[in-house]
C-alpha cells in the first residue's frame, strides 16, 4: 500500500512544470487517494455483511432451539406436543439417506470421472458428457424431485422409500462430485503414469494402483462436500413424498422415511410458537452433522496437502 | 525367459523410421543397430528427436494422441509395431528411467514391488528377494535397508533416481532406456549413476539419452548424433568422439552449436 | 541379420487372451456406463417433462397458461385457473431482489478478496464465505421467516409475515457466496503483469481494481452474475416458507406471493389425486422453471466462452 501510494505521490510531484498544475496535481492525487480509502471501506464492509449474517444466524438459532436439545430430542418421534417431540425418526432417516447415497455417488461419480480423464478420446461424445454434466449443475434440485417422483417412485414402482430418495439425490449431486473428482485426478502428475507405464502395467492397473490412491483424498473431500450438500437438501424430498409425520426409523432401504430438513420446515410452519424453538433445535442437530462433515473433509485435504506437498 | 529364447546378437534393429506428431515429422529415416550389453548414447541438441527416438523403443509414444510411426523396429528379431503386439509385455523386457526421478508417492519397497506385483508375484517371500536384489544392482541397498517402509519421496534425488533404476530392473527387463537420468542431479549424485552404468551393462543393454557431450564420452559404448530429427552418424564413442566423420558431428562435438 | 531373425523363432510380445487382457476391456465399457448416468439424467428429466407437460396442455390451453393472469390451480375445481403469469412474476419479483442485494455485495467482496485483502485475512474470510454457501437452504428460510420478517415489519409495520421482501434478502444473502467465489476466481486470473503496468503509471488500487481487472475479468464476473441469478429463480426452501403462498401479479414487494417453486411443494405436500389436471400442473411449472433455468445456465456459459480474454 504505502509503496504504491509514493510512487503516485511522486508522479504528482514530478510530472508537472508550473506550481499552478503542480496544485492541482497534487490535489488531484488527494482526491484519488480519498476515494481509494472509501472504496476499500466499502469492500470491506461488504464483505464483513456475509461474515455478519452467518454470525446472527447461527447466534439466533442456538439462542432460540440450544434448550430443547437434549437426549431426549435425539430419541423422541415427533409429537403434537412440544415437550415430547423429537428428531429420532428424521435424524436416522437422514442417516440412512445419506448411508445409501454414499456409495452410490461415489461409484458413478467416480467411474465418470475416470473415464473422461482415462479413457474418453477428446471428440464430440466426451464434450457433450461434459456439456451436459455443467448443465446439470445447474438444474434446480426441485426438478430433480420431479425426476425421482416419475421414473423411481412411481416408474419403478420405489414409492416413497429410502431407495428413491438416495437415488434422487444420487443424480442430484453426482455433477459435484464428478467435477471433484475430475480435479483430483487431473492433478496427479504424469511422471507417474508414465513411471508405471514404463514398466508394462496396463491402463487399469496404472488407474487403480497409481492414480486413484494419489487423488484419493480428493476425491474423498469432494464427495463429503456434496453429500453434506445432499443432507441439506428439502425440496427434491418433498416431491418423492418423504412424508413428514414418520414415527418410525427405515429398517430397509425399502421403507418410508423422512429427514431432518423436512421436518425442520414442517415444525417451522406449525402455528404454536414452541415448534418454531423445536424447528431451532432440529437445526442445530443439522448444523452439527454438516459440522462433523466438514471438519472431515478439511481434515481429509489437510492429510493430503502434507503427504503430497 | 532368457534362458528359453536364442537371443539374437543386435538387441535392437531399428530400420527407415519416420515418426510424426500430427503433420509435423520429428524423425527422418532413422536406422540403427544397438548391440546387447553396451552402453548406447544418443546425443543431440534440445528438439533433435533423441528422446522421441528413445520412447519408440519401448512405444511410450503410444501414449501421446496423434503419433505416427513408419519403418520398422525389432527387438531379438521380432517387429515391436505389429498390429498384435502386447505393449505391456514389451514393456517390461524394455525398462525405462526418465529425466526427473518420479518415485510413487508409497514406500520404497512398494516402489519397486510396484513392477513385479502387476506382473503377477504376490508371493512375500519372492519380492522380498527382488527389492533386495534390485536394490543392490542399483547401488542403494545400504543406504536403505532399514528404512523400506519409509516414503520413497523423502530420499534425497539422487536416491530418489538410483530408486527409480532399481524400480525399473525389478521387472528384470533385458534393455533399460534412460532419458537424461542425471539432468536434475548435484555432481556427486550423478557420477555415482554414471559408475553404475559400467555394472549394469553386464546385464543389461543400456540406451541413454544424454545432454551431456562429457557425459556421454564418459560411459558409452557407442554413440549417435542426432539433429533435426536426422541420425547423422553413428559410431563407437571413441572413433565419434576424436574422429567424426561427418562435418556437422565435428561442429556439434566441438562446441559450435547446440 | 535377416537369418539371425529366423532364428528367434518364438515370439515373446504376441497378445494372449487372458483374464487380464478381457478385464481391461470390460472396464472402459463399465465406466463409460457410469458416464451415461448423466446422460440419462437429462434425458430423463427432459422426457418426464415435456410428456406430462403436453398432456397437461390437452387439458389447459397453450395460450391461456402463458397469458392467464389467475393461478388458482388448488381450488375446487369449478373456480380452477391455470394462467401461470402471477407465478412467473412472484419468481421475477424475488430473484430481482436478491439481485439487488447479492451482485453489489458479492461483487464488491470479490474486489475486496482479489484486491485489498492481506493475506491472512483473505484466509480466514474465505472458508467463512464457503460456510455461508454451505447452509442448507431451510435454515435460510427459518432465518427469513422467525427473524429477518419480524427485524422488516419494524419498519415496515404494514407488511404481512408472508412477503417477497424477507425471501428476497434471504435468497440474495444466499447467493452472494456464489458470485463472490466465481467473480474472485476471474479476477485471480487476470495475470498479475497488467497489475503492475497500471500500478507502475501511478494508479491507485481502485483504478487498478475497477479499470483494469474488472474490465479483464468481465465475462467471468457477468457469468457469476447469471448464475446466481440462475441459481435464486430456483430456490424453493426459502419462498416456500416466507414469501407465502399467493399467486399475485404483483411487483410490491411488500405483499405475499408465490413463486414456481413454491407451488410445485405446496401441490406436493397436498392432497392431489395422481394423473389430474393439478398433478400434472406441476410438471407444466416445472417444465417452464426448467427452461427459465437452462436458458440462464447456456447463457452463462455462452458470456464466459464468447467474450473470454485470452492471456
């Protein structure tokens, strides 16, 4: 900062031939040096909005819910009186849910991944995959939902299942991870393909024992990352039919449940202000699993920085 | 497998190869003998098509889009180009060491392991015997025996490279291929490679690409200039060296470009 | 040399057919399995939608959704009107809104990122930013709904405790992460050599930031725009709970309203019977939040591609 404002201080200074100019030079820098100072409080300050929210939100939403959790919140159906409701059937719905989307992602999201990079020649199919991936980015999850309500719920006959909601959300978040995934596996150098090429492995073996433990950590981050996306998610839930009033934790992945968003938002719509405090509890439950996952996923990409740094 | 095969004496016939990136022609008509158990260095100034020539012995072109290859290449008489040709086979009787030392990012035994594990040894006892073995030719068995566990990427580079030698006879190739190997190397590190050419080429047949005119003089049997995607000539290192025959060899080798 | 070639004989480097050699081939056909999933995605969602879409149109015509001013699709059904106009202008009305409120604050903290920030501050603001774009989106509406509405009718007292306002801030807030990130990472790539060049004819840091980089970084910047914008017209959690649930033609913010999301999960909670006129409503809303969507999103990728400097 200080070097730069000099330099125009003595471009102020030098660049002009009358004391008459020279004023008004040197004004003019002051002028410049003013709104610099402004525009970088501004910034500021539009940033510190971002960072302000967060913090009213999440001081709000302890505040208002912190005393309603307790052991008795985590085992508690919900109920129609406040004092004996609970998340139990949510929070294993959203357990189960996110049990079952795992692998699933993991599996497609990573084949994909490996295929464009490994295998896909660069030609019009390989763009329109990725085309087509970017653009599925962008869909709004609601119609996601719709998808997973025509071809899993009703198409397959799934219904509201475990099963049909893992899948919904599978399709809905493979972009993420197919695009972290894709990242990671770009990032593993050559040397080491061609290391393990030179001595006659095949593709696969040079895929599976050299490329996918390198980019592992990666890969493992960005799917925790959007599996916490999933966890998160409401609407594309709704439209399967992942009903609200649940008083029972899914046995199999065929059976009904619900998750702790839904519930969060049906608690929030209920008239008696104590459901609002509850909707805060179940939050807090929420926050805290997204929580656990992130811390995961940093510490996953901290490990890797140091191995590979 | 060397036992059962009659090898034939040149181990390597390269004969009228062209070799194109695209449209763009890298190599011009090369041809050339390379004799089992010797040290064959290819010299040339930087683009001259000394490493591409290299990688065609052991198709590691294969792995870039849009490479060409015409003429032929025999290894103990059989044509490496043909259509049904099993790469990772040739491969692994074709070892290769490249110019930065690239250990996995997995423990020294691990490293070498790497090559016999995909080729099928599980057993613990037989590779055990291999790193040993591997580590010894590669002058690096002292040096780390009590640390095989360790990450190979800790070793110092010129450890790191002499790691990436022994990696690449573990798969008991019968030619090494050696693309610059001492270029990113400290002075000390890269004499004690050069002395381990002189032993591996008892067992091995040896190509080495080599910057390094001294370099090459130092530890080669015979020696081919290349330029422009031309061999120019081709000739035991002495004779190249004190006597050229082609005028452009001389200009090289006495430092008037390049 | 010819005859020594005979004499080889056997041949080491032919390919056999072994467990391994079909193992690798099967491979590349399962990933690219794994590839068509994402194919089948879109096709599936395109399919689902124009079908039920069209078979919705046999019962409400074309014309009327498109021009009708009144959606009442879940009265009885005597009073039914499918006009989605009022649906269309509560979606336009909250996402304008956010953008009011996202595109200055994401942009300006983009500049402050890229620009102003030291360092260390720069890393700490960051993983909070990530954290703000990692809440899930029925947090966002409790947020709007049992504490930013009631903070409004403080000074607005007239104000209902359903009304666009509230979602709009809320969805803004949402997406002001988005276009901060995307806009940072565009000027992060305006190489650091044209910073200089400005810095060196005695510029300050803002003409730097709003002359130079901001200009070399304005396709991304745009991109990020749309996208978020993108990204507002879908949001469904925090209209549904605070922005309320009636389809009006209306550009006051103030007043409750529905959006297109809002409607599919209203219709989706409720009690529909299975291939009706209502149920298939959801798909003709869907269809067209869908298109309002992919136009946004081919947008995006069309400004970043077409008008990207090349360094």
């Amino acid at each position: 900062m200080s070097a730069e404002e000099a330099m125009i201080q003595q471009k102020g200074q030098s660049n002009v031939d009358s004391t008459d100019t020279e004023q008004k030079g040197a004004d003019r820098v002051q002028f410049r040096r003013m709104l610099n100072h402004v525009a970088h409080g501004l910034f500021l300050l539009s940033t510190l909005v971002g960072v302000v929210v967060l913090g009213v939100l999440l001081y709000d939403i302890i505040q208002t819910g912190w005393k309603w959790v307790d052991a008795d919140f985590l085992n508690n159906f919900a109920s129609r009186f406040p004092e004996k409701s609970g998340v139990k059937a949510p929070l294993w719905g959203s357990l189960w849910l996110i049990g079952v989307t795992a692998p699933l992602t993991f599996i497609f999201g990573v084949g994909t991944a490996i295929y464009l990079e490994e295998y896909a020649k660069k030609n019009w199919f390989s763009r329109l995959i990725q085309l087509n991936i970017s653009n599925l980015a962008g869909v709004p999850s609601i119609v996601f939902g719709i998808l997973g309500l025509t071809i899993f719920a009703r198409g397959w006959g799934l219904g509201q299942s475990v099963l049909t909601g893992a899948l919904t959300m599978t399709l809905l978040i493979l972009p993420i991870v197919i695009v972290a995934a894709r990242e990671a596996i770009d990032s593993v150098p050559s040397s080491l393909r061609q290391a393990s090429y030179a001595m006659g492995a095949t593709r696969w073996q040079t895929i599976y024992k050299v490329v996918l433990p390198y980019s592992m950590p990666g890969i493992l981050t960005g799917t925790i990352l959007a599996l916490s996306r999933a966890i998160g998610e409401t609407a594309p839930l709704i439209m399967v039919g992942a009903v609200t009033f649940v008083y029972f934790t899914p046995g199999n992945i065929f059976d009904a449940f619900t998750v702790l968003p839904i519930q969060i938002y049906s608690w929030t719509g209920l008239p008696k202000e104590e459901f609002q405090e509850i909707a805060a509890g179940g939050i807090i439950i929420l926050l805290a699993i997204l929580l656990t996952m992130n811390a995961l996923a940093i510490f996953l990409r901290n490990k890797y920085q140091q191995r590979n740094g | 497998m060397a036992e059962q095969t009659v090898l034939t004496k040149p181990a390597i016939q390269v004969e009228n190869l062209d070799l194109y990136y695209g449209q763009k022609q890298a190599l011009y008509d090369v041809s050339m003998d390379v004799e089992v158990n010797t040290v064959t260095a290819l010299i040339g100034p930087s683009g001259c098509g000394k490493s591409t020539f290299l990688r065609t012995l052991n198709r590691m072109n294969d792995l870039i889009p849009g490479v060409q290859i015409k003429g032929t290449i025999r290894l103990h008489g059989e044509s490496i180009y043909d259509r049904n040709i099993d790469v990772e086979m040739l491969r692994k009787q074709v070892g290769m060491v490249f110019q930065a030392p690239n250990p996995f990012p997995k423990s020294i035994y691990d490293n070498i392991a790497y090559g016999p594990r995909i080729h099928g040894i599980r057993n613990k006892k037989t590779l055990d015997e291999i790193v040993e073995k591997s580590l010894r030719q590669a002058a690096l068995w002292d040096e780390v025996k009590d640390r095989l566990r360790d990450r190979a990427t800790g070793l110092s580079g010129g450890q790191q490279q002499r790691l990436c030698i022994a990696r690449a006879l573990a798969v008991e190739p019968e030619i090494v291929l050696m693309d610059e190997p001492t270029s990113a190397l400290d002075p000390i590190s890269t004499s004690k490679i050069e002395e381990l050419l002189q032993e591996l080429k008892n067992k091995y047949t040896i190509v080495i690409v080599t910057h390094n005119m001294q370099q090459a003089a130092r530890v080669s049997d015979k020696t081919a200039f290349f330029l422009n995607g031309e061999l120019i000539e081709y000739n035991d290192t002495a004779t190249l060296f004190s006597n050229p025959a082609n005028k452009k060899t001389e200009d090289y080798i006495t430092g008037r470009f390049g | 040399m010819l005859k020594t070639v005979e004499s080889t004989g056997v041949s080491r480097f032919k390919k056999k057919r072994t467990w391994r050699t079909s193992w690798e081939g099967i491979i590349p056909k399962l990933l690219l399995l794994c590839a068509l999933v994402s194919i089948l995605t879109t096709v599936g969602i395109v399919l689902t939608l124009v079908i039920e879409t069209a078979s919705f149109f046999q019962d409400v015509p074309f014309i009327e959704f498109i021009t009708g001013t009144d959606w009442t699709a879940l009265f009885s059904e005597s009073q039914q009107e499918f006009g989605i106009l009022p649906l269309i202008s509560g979606t336009l009305l909250v996402t304008m809104g956010a953008a009011v409120v996202a595109i200055p604050l994401g942009l300006f903290s983009a500049i402050y990122l890229s620009e102003y920030a030291p360092d260390r501050l720069r890393r700490t603001l960051k993983p909070i930013l990530e954290i703000l774009a990692g809440i899930p989106t029925v947090v966002y509406g409790f947020f709007a709904f049992t504490f930013v509405t009631p903070v409004l009718r403080t000074f607005i007292p007239e104000m209902g405790v359903f009304n666009a306002l509230s979602a709009s801030v809320v969805v803004g807030i949402m997406i002001i992460p988005m276009i901060a990130s995307l806009s940072e990472d565009a000027m992060s790539s305006v190489p650091r050599g044209i910073r200089e060049a400005a810095y060196a004819m005695g510029s300050t840091r803002l003409e730097v930031s709003l002359k130079v980089v901001v200009p070399a970084a304005l396709s991304g910047i745009i991109a990020s725009f749309v996208l978020g914008i993108s990204r507002a017209i879908g949001e469904t959690m925090i209209v549904t709970i605070a922005a309320g649930a009636t389809p009006k033609l209306t550009l006051d913010p103030t007043e409750s309203i529905q959006t297109m999301t809002a409607y599919m999960v209203q219709a989706a909670m409720g009690d529909i019977s299975y291939g009706g006129t209502v149920y298939k409503s959801i798909y003709a809303v869907g269809m067209t939040l869908f298109v309002f969507t992919l136009i946004m999103n081919l947008l995006a990728q069309y400004i970043s591609r077409r008008f990207k400097e090349e360094y």
